[in-house]
C-alpha cells in the first residue's frame, strides 16, 4: 500500500505543476496586457502555486482576471517598494496574493458592484456559455444550417439531460441556474 500512496502523491503532484504551469502563462498573458508589455516571468514553485490564489479569486468574487490584476497592481505600484530588483513587474507575487490583497479586492468589489451585478452578470454569460457554446455562425455556410444544428443538439442534449433532472436544482459551487 506505501507504493501506491507514493504513485497518488506523485500524480498529484505532477497535476498541480501542470496546472501552476498553464495558470502562469494565463496570468502572463493577462499582465501583458494590463501593463502594456510583454510580461514573462521566472518563477519558483511556491510563486506558481501562489498564483492559483488569483484563479481562486477570480472564480469565488465572479470578477475577471483583469479586473484583479489592474486592481492590485495599481494599488502596489502606488504604495512602491525600496527594492525592485528581484522583481520584474514592481511587485512581488506574495504581495499580489497576500491577506492585504485579499481584502482590498473584497473592498473594491463591495465598492464597485454594491448590488451584485457582477455576480448577474456572470450567471448571464454562463448560461450562454453552457447553452450555446457548441454552435457558432462560422461552423455553417447560412442561417437555415445553423438552425438546423442547434435544433439537433438541444434534442440530443435533452436526451441527456433527462435523468439528471432531478440533480439540476442541487447546490453546487458556481451553478448559474
């Protein structure tokens, strides 16, 4: 039984790193485009898995990533630090995803969304995401194809659908119905 825990362990693992690795290059992506350059970052494992912080954020306040990050960064960019030098955005990634950061998002989001339309309209673009999220105008050539596809999948998605009927209403973590 010891070797099996060790392989879960490892597998595990091996899927947080994944996981840190493309979450990074997201937040990358993102800062590139809230600084205004091209960001690439070296980072340590604690850092990656720092970074999932932001993610967790992002999924529990129903706020964007670009919401987060030009919130934090400006604030942190304003406060300044003596030592820029191990750092290539100004900031270290312990403060972007620190208890002091943690509450001046909460602030911000009280702030700007006091009564929840953020959370509105999260639950709008995730129902139409999970409606029709598999058509799209350029998978077919006009109008009448499109329609005849999407009458398709909702047929066979009810098809589907119908025994977990009783399971749609259930709470659950990030259910928009």
């Amino acid at each position: 039984m010891p070797r099996q825990s060790f392989q879960v362990r490892r597998k595990v693992r091996v899927q947080l790193e994944r996981e840190c690795y493309i979450w990074q290059h997201i937040v990358e992506a993102e800062l590139s485009r809230v600084v205004g350059r091209t960001i690439r970052m070296r980072l340590t494992r604690l850092d990656q898995q720092r970074l999932l912080t932001l993610r967790a954020w992002a999924t529990r306040y129903k706020v964007s990533l670009h919401f987060i990050l030009s919130l934090l960064l400006s604030f942190w960019l304003k406060k300044g630090f003596k030592n820029r030098t191990d750092s290539y955005l100004g900031v270290r990634i312990s403060s972007l995803t620190g208890k002091r950061s943690k509450r001046l998002l909460e602030d911000e989001v009280l702030k700007q969304f006091p009564n929840n339309e953020h959370i509105a309209a999260w639950k709008s673009e995730r129902l139409l995401e999970l409606c029709f999220a598999p058509f799209s105008m350029a998978v077919t050539s006009n109008p009448e194809q499109f329609g005849e596809a999407y009458v398709e999948a909702i047929k066979k998605r009810q098809a589907e659908a119908e025994p977990r009927q009783k399971w749609l209403r259930r709470p659950f973590r990030d259910n928009p119905v």
